[in-house]
C-alpha cells in the first residue's frame, strides 16, 4: 500500500499572511504610541520652558524691587538724619 504525501504548495499561505498582518498591525500601533508620546512630551516641554522664563523674569524683577526698596529705605534714613539734624540746630 502506497501512501500519498500531502505536499504543500510552493508559495504563500492563509497562516502567512495573517502573520504579516499581526506583525504590520503590531508595528504600526507602537510607531502610532510612540509618535503620540514624542507630541505629548514636546508640548509639556514647551509649557516647561515657558514657565521657567516667567520664573526667571519674576527672579530678576523680584531682585530689582529689592534693591529699589533698599535704595528709599537708604534715602529715608538720610533724609530722617538731615530732619533730625536741622530741627536741633
């Protein structure tokens, strides 16, 4: 008794292409995630940057009042000094 051998044809397959396709699908889906998160981490970023340059400008104005208040404090303590002075003379 011979027994015939089911050959299998030379070529692509039902199993193959569902393969590749799950593959594309997988691939196309990750590229997908990873764009979105690139986006998303640019847009905070830009958000980051611009709150720090208002930091940094609130530091600075903050550091020019400072100085301003100290230069009337310096000009009202001179100018008490003087007062006081010409009202005991």
């Amino acid at each position: 008794m011979q027994t015939k051998k089911r050959q299998n044809p030379n070529g692509i397959t039902f199993g193959m292409i569902s393969v590749i396709a799950m593959v594309t699908a997988i691939v196309l889906i990750l590229t997908l995630i990873k764009i979105y998160l690139s986006n998303q981490i640019y847009y905070e970023s830009k958000k980051v940057n611009k709150i720090q340059r208002e930091v940094n400008a609130l530091k600075a104005e903050n550091k020019r009042l400072k100085q301003h208040v100290e230069s009337l404090k310096f000009k009202q303590n001179v100018i008490d000094t003087i007062a006081v002075e010409s009202d005991g003379f």
